[in-house]
C-alpha cells in the first residue's frame, strides 16, 4: 500500500515539473513567432500608418516575452515602443546595449540602409532586459522595413544560444 502510494506521489510530481517545463517553453516566443508578428505588424503599419497600436502593453503586438517595437528612420528616432514610453521620440544612437553601455546603432542612417536592403529582414544581437526584469538578457532581434514609409518594425527573442546565421535562415523562408 505505501508502495503504490509512493509511486502515485511520484508520478504526479513528474508530471506536474514535465507540464511545468511545458508551459516554461510555451512561455518564450520562437524566432519563427517573431519573423511572422514582425511582418504582420509592417503590413498592418504600411496599410493604416497607426504607430499608436504598438505603443499598447495590452494589444497583439506583445505576446509571451516580447514585443514589437517601430522605428523612424526619416527621424532617426524609436517611433513606438509598448514596454518603454520613455523610448519614444529618443534617438535610435542613444540605445545602449545593457551589459556594455555601448550604442546598439551608433549610425541610425547606416543601419537603416542595411535593414531596407534586406527585403527578408534583418536581425541583430545585443543584451537587454526581458519585459518584467532589470538584468539584461541577450536578445536577438528581427528588423524589417515597412513598404511605403520610414518605419522599420522589430521583435525579439531572448535566446542565448541561437545563432545570426541560423536565425537568418528562418526569416528567409517564406
């Protein structure tokens, strides 16, 4: 009797960590999640021209541990950006990578011609807190220019060991 007793609390504390484990996983968007929502958002940002949509913590635009985040090139600012108001309207040279204070894009109009030159898009790796955290993570992010304006819209994901190259590949299928 203490036998079964003991295998049936086993059971259920090896299935309670495997679905934990689970829901951990569903809880972390994928690189092909974030190349599908990048590109959804600049289709959705180049028919309607509404920055404010993804400037909302609450909207399809922030799901699981990201979100998208717009940037202007005309202006060389953040243009929206759900988790970080204080972002918007800064120059996109003022973001520093959170581990070592240097500039994600010293040159907002270099990079800005590097994204519009890659139709499948672009990504870039630097450290950054996840939503909800104060200690950077490393985050690699997909950038795409929207048709018909200066915008180009980004997510990431908080991925330590996934590769540019690989995640090139991704975002180069169709």
């Amino acid at each position: 009797m203490k036998i079964t007793k003991i295998l049936g609390v086993l059971a259920a504390v090896f299935l309670a960590a495997t679905l934990s484990g689970v829901a951990a996983a569903q809880d972390h968007a994928t690189a092909k999640e974030v190349v599908a929502k990048v590109r959804e958002a600049a289709a959705a940002l180049s028919k309607t021209g509404d920055l404010k949509q993804f400037d909302e913590k609450k909207s399809q635009w922030v799901w699981k541990d990201t979100y998208v985040f717009v940037e202007d090139c005309d202006k060389g600012t953040t243009a929206a950006h759900p988790m970080k108001p204080e972002m918007v309207g800064q120059s996109i040279a003022m973001i520093k990578d959170a581990k070592t204070g240097k500039s994600i894009d010293p040159d907002p109009a270099a990079f800005c011609k590097e994204v519009k030159e890659k139709p499948s898009g672009f990504w870039q790796e630097y450290s950054w807190p996840k939503p909800g955290e104060k200690e950077p993570s490393r985050k690699v992010s997909f950038y795409l220019s929207v048709k018909g304006t200066s915008y180009i819209v980004a997510a990431g994901v908080y991925d330590e060991k996934a590769t540019v190259a690989e995640l090139t590949k991704i975002s180069s299928m169709k």
